[in-house]
C-alpha cells in the first residue's frame, strides 16, 4: 500500500478531499489528508508556523503528494525541500507565493477583505466561494466552501498578529527546474486567469510535468468536477 498526501487549499481544509478517500482507498493507497494548522480542526499556536514542516511531519515515509492552490504552493515546497519523502507530486490550481495579480483577482481579495473589516465572515467566504468557484457549481459545494472559509476566518483572525509563517529559501518556484519527480499539474478551465497562469508556467518549467484541465471545474476541481479528477489521479499514481 502506498501513501498518498492530500494537503487542501486556502479556502478549504481536509473535507474538501471527501470525494478522493475512497477511490484511493479502493486503489490500494493510504490517503492523509490532515488540516493544516489555522485551518478546519487544527488550531494556530503563538508563534512560527511552518507548513512545509508540518507536512514533512505527516509522512512516515516516501509518498505521492498531492496540493491544491495553498496546499499546491506548500506540496512543490516540499517536493524541492524534502525530495527524499516525495514520490510523484500532483499540483492542482497551485498557487505561486510571489505572483502580480491581475488586477481582477485583486478586486476580489479587496471586496474579501472589506467584508472582513466590516465583521461580516459570511459575506467574505460567500464572495470568496463565488470568486473560485465555476458559475455552475451545485449548491452543496458551495455551501461546503463557504462553511470551510468561515473556520479558517474563525480559527485565522484571532491569531493574526501573534503568528509568522515561515517559507524555505530559495523558494521552490526559483527552483522549479530541480523539481526531479513525475509531476502532474491540473487546473480547472473556469479558474481564474491567474491560476490558469501558473498552470502553465508550472507544467512549462518542471523537467518532463504534464498539464491536465478539467473542463467546467473552477478552484476546487475534487468537489466540482470529482469524478474527473478520481480519474487522472488514479492514471498518475497507478
């Protein structure tokens, strides 16, 4: 049986990987799918927070590692950082810690964090879901992203001034051409141009990185579109 480590996105936390479990399972891989610190369960503690450590710290050993968007950023992270624990590594709408945002998505960061100003934790994550999510996405994925948004605000906020996040350096996106395992990139066609974006730069300067797209999914195409990404998963890791 081999592990497969599924780190989740900013806007979410490990139930956004509710629909991959069992296809894994059944596959004959062990999924982790922990919360990252600050977001679902897992609370923030005074002090540093290390991302790529804490899922260095998840893996007893070598393993498939697969992020979305934040946890996309913190999987190449650590594919360069810890190459001895990653196997295959699966980056799906990974985000790009140094990024100019299109002046359209910082708009919406902006509308989020007016929101977030006036109190309102409801309004950010239902303009946040609406900002990521494709026009089509069922009620239920919504309504999940919105509720996911809402604990990572909770946990989040109130720890603001009293955390530091730390990054390797050189940062793994200076580094994309030391990336030395089998890399798949997914992004989703209804994604915001930015993500699309690093899709492409991503797939482009990884040694030997295949780009897949999911037609109709926005950012989280393992609720949007699950059956599809089951697919190309499973493809990858076989």
């Amino acid at each position: 049986m081999s592990d497969a480590l599924l780190l989740h996105a900013g806007i979410a936390d490990r139930r956004m990987w509710a629909p991959q479990l069992p296809a894994l399972a059944a596959a004959g891989h062990r999924a982790i799918a922990p919360d990252m610190p600050g977001f679902g369960d897992a609370a923030l503690a005074p002090g540093i927070v290390d991302y790529v450590g804490f899922s260095a710290d998840a893996l007893d050993g070598p393993a498939a590692v697969v992020g979305c968007s934040f946890g996309g950023r913190v999987a190449l992270e650590l594919a360069v950082a810890w190459p001895e624990l990653v196997e295959r590594l699966v980056l799906v709408g990974a985000g790009l810690g140094a990024w100019d945002w299109s002046e359209a998505t910082q708009a919406g960061f902006a509308q989020e964090e007016e929101a977030l100003e006036r109190g309102d934790l409801a309004a950010a994550a239902a303009q946040q879901a609406g900002m990521w999510l494709a026009p089509d996405a069922t009620p239920e994925v919504r309504a999940l992203t919105v509720a996911m948004t809402i604990r990572s605000y909770e946990q989040q906020l109130p720890m603001e001034e009293q955390v530091k996040a730390v990054w390797p350096q050189p940062s793994a996106e200076t580094r994309l051409g030391d990336v030395a395992v089998p890399t798949l990139v997914v992004v989703g066609s209804e994604d915001v141009e930015d993500i699309v974006s690093m899709a492409e730069r991503l797939a482009g300067a990884i040694p030997g990185a295949r780009l897949e797209t999911i037609e109709g999914a926005g950012h989280l195409p393992s609720l949007e579109r699950p059956d599809e990404l089951n697919r190309l998963l499973l493809d990858f890791l076989r």
